[in-house]
C-alpha cells in the first residue's frame, strides 16, 4: 500500500475507535467518485450521509476525516485493524430518463472497500449471489433500476492488517447500462 497524498480516491481508514489505545492515530482519508454532467448521463447519485457529500468539482466523496466540510468534530479515520458497515451511504437513482431501465454497476478495485444494498435487488457480479448485507458485500456489485426506482448503496471497510498512517489507492466506478445494452456478464442481473 502507498503511503502519502495518494489517497484522493479511497482514504476511508482511521476513524478513531472508541478504545483508547486509537485515539493517538489520525488519518485524513477520502473517496471521490466523478460525476458526469453530459447528455448520456444515465444515473444520478445523492449522497445521504454526513461522511459522503458532492465536492465543487462534480465528484461524490466519502471523507471520515476533519476535511469533511459536514465534519462532526470528532474521529479521525476509520481504525487499523477494524471493519466497518455503513448503510445508505449515497443513493443511485434512475431519474434522468424517461421509460429506460438500467443495469447499474458498481466496482471496487481494492478488496478493501465493497458495496451492498440493505434494500435487497444488488447481486455479486462474480457468484450472482445477493449483497445485501456487509457480510455479502463484494467489490464488483450490479443492480436494475426502472425508471423513478432508487437504491441506496452501503459500504463495507476492512481495514484488517492496515496501519495508521496506511492510504488506500484505489478506483470506485460506477456505470449505467440502457437494459439490453449491458455487457454479457451483467446479463443474470436483468
């Protein structure tokens, strides 16, 4: 794992933990998703949580530490050695067009950081089983939205064997399919 700056996509680690041998630990960690604002924007995504808000430059960030601007005044990070769930962390919604259905992806390339929807509906891409819970949550997740529907997106963190001072670089994508036009590997989830 890098160490430094690197943690502009994914640097949720470090949210101080309510045992004291962590409160000596800080980290300023984040996640930043790009949001498109062309005319092929097919999803819209709303954050729902104080820890994931739009930055000025389009992109939606899960930041646990004190650069949140809705920074509660408490916590640095997430802990070292600790796993966390956080339900509804931002909503994927199907607003923007008329009549399409969806398939929505969403990918993880760090093994540290997968995705589920307490709602039901969102399926590993790899096993076609359900995620929708943190212990089924998987890096590579995809789901249906008709037009009007929403899902809330939760977010599972394992910072098991990471240190303070530990920065996870790594990319999040969410993408949306017009139903019919998703890849081969996304067909079970229609």
């Amino acid at each position: 794992m890098s160490l430094g700056v690197l943690g502009v996509l994914v640097a949720l680690c470090l949210i101080v933990g309510a045992g004291a041998t962590f409160r000596d630990y800080s980290a300023h960690r984040s996640v930043h998703w790009k949001i498109t604002t062309d005319d092929a924007e097919l999803i819209n995504l709303k954050p729902v949580q104080p820890y994931a808000y739009i930055a000025n430059n389009g992109e939606l960030v899960l930041d646990f530490s004190p650069n949140n601007p809705n920074y509660p005044g408490y916590g640095d990070g997430i802990s070292p050695s600790s796993e966390y769930n956080f339900d509804e962390v931002f909503n994927v919604s199907n607003d923007l067009w008329e009549n399409t259905t969806i398939v929505v992806r969403i990918t993880s390339n760090c093994s540290s950081i997968e995705f589920y929807s307490p709602q039901g509906g969102v399926y590993s891409v790899a096993s076609h089983a359900l995620a929708t819970a943190s212990d089924s949550a998987r890096t590579d997740v995809c789901f249906v939205l008709h037009p009007g529907q929403s899902k809330s997106i939760g977010v599972d963190l394992s910072a098991d064997g990471d240190h303070p001072g530990d920065v996870w670089n790594a990319k999040m994508t969410v993408k949306a399919y017009r139903l019919g036009t998703e890849p081969a590997e996304l067909s079970f989830c229609t």
